[in-house]
C-alpha cells in the first residue's frame, strides 16, 4: 500500500436508547469480546452487545445523524499535541483513559 493515505477511524460514543444508556463501540476487538462473555457469566445488568458495522455509507450516515442530533456523543479523555504523541500511546497502553485520546496537530 505505498504511496497511498490510508486512513482508519475508531468511533467510540454513548446514547440513551429505550432501555437508558447504550455505548457504542465500532471497533470490536478481543477485549469487547471478554467482556460480553464476563457480563454474561456474572448475569450483569449491564449488556455489551457486539455489533458488525459493515462500513456502509448508510450505516456511517446513520451515525452522523445521531451525532448532529445529540444523541450520541465521544466521551474525550484528553488531548496531546502531535510532539507528545509518546505519551498520548502510553496513556492508551496502560488503559487508564475514561473516553478518547486526542492528538492534535
């Protein structure tokens, strides 16, 4: 793929949905997945239910929609400039981040 810009987009962000609040999670990797199988060993009220987004322009309008509405909305951490980058990864490694590291240019 040299030469050409890729890019990748994680979108992480909370609505209330019919049954309170719901958190959305695009990016579904091996944490999500222990997580919905814990939730539902300890019978948590709390439910993590992994979804597929196919990147469909729909499916991305679709979010875009609830964004401008307000009814969902990324919760931001922090923001690094781009020099601190580093600490910004550090930051995420460790997992102490409560929403979205930011790095700004």
């Amino acid at each position: 793929m040299a030469g050409k810009l890729m890019k990748a987009v994680q979108y992480n962000g909370y609505g209330e949905g019919p049954d309170g609040l719901q958190v959305v999670d695009i990016i579904l990797g091996p944490s999500a997945l222990v997580t919905f199988a814990l939730k539902k060993l300890t019978l948590s009220k709390k439910q993590l239910v992994p979804l597929i987004l196919i990147p469909k322009s729909e499916n991305l309008q679709y979010l875009v929609n609830l964004v401008k509405e307000g009814k969902l909305k990324t919760i931001i951490d922090s923001k690094y400039p781009l020099g601190k980058a580093k600490d910004a990864w550090a930051k995420s490694i460790d997992g102490h981040a409560t929403g979205k590291i930011i790095v700004e240019p």
